[in-house]
C-alpha cells in the first residue's frame, strides 16, 4: 500500500484548489486533435465529487440548448489545466442528482454569500 502511495505522490498537483458542491465552475481542459492542441472551457455546476487521492474526480453539469450536459473531470489530471470557481451556490447534501430532473430557474442554486 505504502508503494502505490509513493509512486501517486509525484503525480498529484500541488496548488490543486479545492472543490465545492454547488459551486459554478469553469474548467479549462486541453484538448488534442492530431499535432494540435488547444484549451476549451466548460462552465457548470458541480453535482457530484468523487474518489480520494490521485483518483479524485467532481462531475459538472451545463445546460447548453436545452440539454444537460455532464462532464467527468479528474482533479489531478495534466489535461485540466486549472479551473476557477465562478460562485458558490447553498447546497445542503453532497450530491445534487436532483438537479438532473429540474429545467431552468429550477435548475438553479441559491448564492452563499
């Protein structure tokens, strides 16, 4: 067990910063087509946080032409170059599946302020 954890330690980010649920993000993400890469963003809720350690992952969920679009990103992954939280939004349980069934103002979270 000790070897595994020695061997994911080089691996996790330093500065990764934490997240929150209920919280709008935006992740920017690289993607590589052929020789090229370029950064994309996606903006969104996040629904659900995962996993512990380098397998740590929070799902974001987007509404883009009236349909829900839900993104798995690992928090540690070199693809994920950084990620900013928008807002925080009142969440009181830790995974926000509801919001799956909910359309428009519904789908919103209240502010924390």
């Amino acid at each position: 067990m000790d070897m595994v954890k020695n061997l994911t330690e080089g691996q996790l980010k330093e500065n990764a910063p934490e997240v929150v649920i209920g919280a709008t993000v935006k992740v920017y993400v690289k993607i590589r087509e052929g020789e090229k890469s370029r950064t994309q963003m996606f903006e969104g809720i996040v629904i659900a946080i995962n996993g512990t350690g380098i397998a740590k992952t929070f799902t974001v969920r987007k509404i883009a032409y009236g349909v829900g679009i839900e993104r798995v990103f690992p928090i540690h992954s070199p693809n994920v170059e950084k990620f900013e939280v928008v807002s925080y939004g009142k969440a009181r349980r830790s995974k926000l599946y509801y919001l799956r069934d909910r359309v428009g103002k519904a789908a919103k979270l209240k502010q924390k302020l």
